[in-house]
C-alpha cells in the first residue's frame, strides 16, 4: 500500500513512535514540535531515568487502567510489553526490570531513550521541525487535507495528534491538542492532573516535611467512607503529601475534591503487626523497659520527626511512667498508630502532575488504530486520550503503543 504524507503533531513518546512506525512503512514523515527538543517529558521522567513499562501481565496491566482499560486491549495485541523491550534492546538500548515489574534503561539515563527515538527518526529521513506549532488541522468533507503552522499550510494525509496532556507544561505539554480535537467535534471529558501531590492544611503535617516513610499502609476515605487503599512509600512536604503512595490515590482524590466531597487519608505506620500484635509489642516494650521515657521508647517505633506529633495527638504526658502505663493510654497509642488521620484539602497543580486525567473521549476513537470516527485521516494518541493509569510505566507503554498503533494504520 502507498503511504500518503503524514504530520505528527507533538514529538513526546507516543509521536516519536507514530512518526517513525509511519516512515517505516514508507510514508513521507513529517514530525512537528513546538520545543526545541523532541522527548523533554520522556528525559525527565522516572525522576529521569524513565519507567518506560511495566512486565505485568495484560489482564493485571489494563486494570491499572481502570474503567477504561479494556479499550487499549486491541492496541496492545499488536504492540505490547515484548514488542517494546525488542524494540529498544534491538536499537542497543539494554532494558532491566526492578521492583513491581517497572521496566528501566539497564543505564538509569532517561536521555538515551530519547537519543534512541531521535536516531531512529533521523535513519528513516523524518523532517523533524522544531519550533513548529500547529495552529489548526485543515479538514475537507470530512477528510484531514492539511496542517495549519502559525502562517504556513502543510498539505498532507493523515495527520497523527501527539501533543501530550497539560501536565509539566514546561515540557511543551499545554493542552494545545485538547482545542485542535475539541474545533474538530471531538468531545473533551474535563482535563485534570493525575498522579498529582495532595494538599493538607492541618500544622503537624507541615512540621514533618522532608520526611519520607517506606512500607506504609494508607486508606483514601471520601465522606467518612473507605474507597480505596494502598501501600507503599510516602513523604510529607511543605503543602501537604506525596510519594508514590500518595499519587497513585491521588486520581480518586482529586475527582471526589472537585466534588466537594470530605477527602482524608488514614495511615497505617505499622502494617506489619494488627492492632492486638502492635498491643502486645507495646506491652513487652513497657515490661522490659519499665522507667524508660515514653519517648525513648517510641524511637523504637516512629522516625524522630514524629514522635512528638505523636505524644501529642494520643495526649502522652512526656513523665508518664511506662512501668505503670495506663491501659487506655495504650489502646489509644495503638489506635493512632494504626489509623492516623490527615484532612486532604486540596491538589497541587498541572506543573507537578505527572499526567493529565480526562481527554479525548474514547468512544470517538476506533481502538484498533486510533484513527478518529469523525475525521477521516486524523489519528489521535498518548496522553490526549482520556486514559490515565496509575505510577509503574503504564502511561508510557499506552503513550508508545497507541503511537505504534497509530503509525501503523496510516494510509
């Protein structure tokens, strides 16, 4: 089949990949990018060592997707997992697996993902145009015919939309895509950051900032009502909460805040031990080392930062006697330990969501090659659609196969 001209709008993982899959089958490839550089979002992901996918298996993949997982099921059938892997690993980029099946440049470095990308665009002779912002997509009867770029008209096929969501705008992700798809028909399910840090105002959360917990249960309650839970490592900042924990039940969080919803987190600082084993270490603690100051022996439990947070909210007098240490001061020490509570009044901003939530409708979008119901010739990919998952590589693999998926159906 020949391959018409194709415009790639945005040049982040899900346009490096459409722009070359379609070069690779012999289409002339144009690649517009407003940035000066292709792949900042890519370079500065994984706190820039770029979690570029996860092994899990695609049953257990698509759920971290939620409700709108099963629509990527068609686009991973032809690009998934192992077709990614061979991809970098045949371009001599080794790929190692860690903890949670996350998938890493075996060199830690972002970067040489995007040198891949580049070089592989470069070797199929993609014109790659930086500093290039499309304006509009031109359509006639119903058909893509052309690209609009600030004063200048690029006839063309097929047009691939990759411009990325609104999260870190500084990457060049500003939303520009959102209007393109909206001019065209498209309908927008509302934008909002994903993978984001919580707000809280309550004053003993700001007193720990820097402090970073591992191995920490917490549970998201909206309304007083238990919606979700995790478990993983947290910090406490400035303005209230992140860490993966955090992050991962953030997307709950921030619909049920825009909701009005009463939002709060309930940390489990012991999750190891139930409430009857934490007890009885409490009891042993108090028997063979009777006298000791209640916060020497709470060292043994709590990071430094916290113990007087602790003493506080469980009403512990600092010359309380732990020989004699009353029970119902006890039982009340387990209780804090176990479900520590923090009021969550707010969402930090696009600048620090790792992505974008909402997007390009999904029922507007054929899933077996991204190409839009409305538009003949318009291909609409990555971050743009309205599918979110949670930290673990998932939104890359989504952004590079619905790229992959979408240069392959290019006509």
């Amino acid at each position: 089949m020949q391959i018409g001209r194709t415009i790639v709008i945005g040049g982040g993982a899900a346009g490096l990949m459409a722009a070359g899959r379609a070069a690779e089958r012999g289409g002339k490839v144009i690649l517009l990018e407003k940035m000066e550089r292709t792949g900042r979002k890519i370079g500065i992901s994984g706190k820039g060592r770029c979690n570029l996918g996860n092994s899990a298996e695609l049953a257990d993949f698509l759920a971290h997707f939620g409700k709108n997982g099963n629509f990527l099921r068609q686009c991973f059938q032809q690009f998934f997992t192992a077709e990614l892997t061979a991809f970098f690993e045949s371009r001599n980029l080794p790929l190692v697996i860690e903890r949670g099946g996350r998938i890493f440049p075996a060199g830690g470095r972002a970067l040489d993902v995007v040198r891949v990308c580049n070089t592989w665009l470069k070797s199929l002779r993609v014109t790659v145009r930086h500093g290039a912002t499309a304006t509009s997509i031109l359509v006639r009867n119903g058909k893509v015919y052309g690209v609009r770029c600030e004063t200048e008209e690029l006839p063309c096929e097929n047009v691939i939309l990759a411009t990325g969501g609104k999260s870190y705008p500084r990457t060049g992700s500003t939303g520009d895509g959102y209007r393109l798809a909206a001019e065209l028909g498209h309908s927008i399910v509302p934008v909002r950051p994903a993978l984001v840090p919580l707000v809280s105002t309550d004053p003993k959360i700001h007193r720990m900032a820097g402090l970073e917990l591992r191995n920490i249960g917490v549970r998201l309650y909206l309304d007083g009502k238990r919606k979700a839970q995790d478990f993983g490592e947290l910090a406490f900042t400035g303005f209230g909460l992140s860490g993966p924990v955090v992050l991962s039940l953030s997307g709950i969080a921030v619909d049920a805040l825009d909701r009005g919803e009463k939002v709060t987190l309930a940390l489990d600082l012991k999750p190891a031990l139930d409430s009857d084993k934490l007890d009885a270490r409490l009891l042993r603690d108090f028997s063979g080392r009777g006298g000791e100051p209640i916060a020497g022996i709470l060292r043994g439990l709590l990071p430094r930062e916290m113990i007087p947070i602790c003493m506080e909210a469980c009403h512990l007098p600092e010359n309380q006697d732990t020989a004699h240490f009353p029970g119902k001061l006890r039982k009340r020490l387990v209780q804090w330990l176990k479900d520590f509570r923090v009021d969550i009044s707010g969402y930090r901003s696009f600048n620090e969501a790792i992505i974008s939530a909402g997007g390009v409708s999904l029922k507007e979008i054929d899933p077996h090659t991204m190409q839009s119901k409305l538009v003949k010739g318009l291909f609409i990919v990555g971050e743009l659609l309205d599918l979110q998952a949670d930290t673990g590589g998932y939104n890359l693999q989504a952004a590079f196969s619905t790229g992959w998926v979408a240069g392959s159906s290019v006509s």
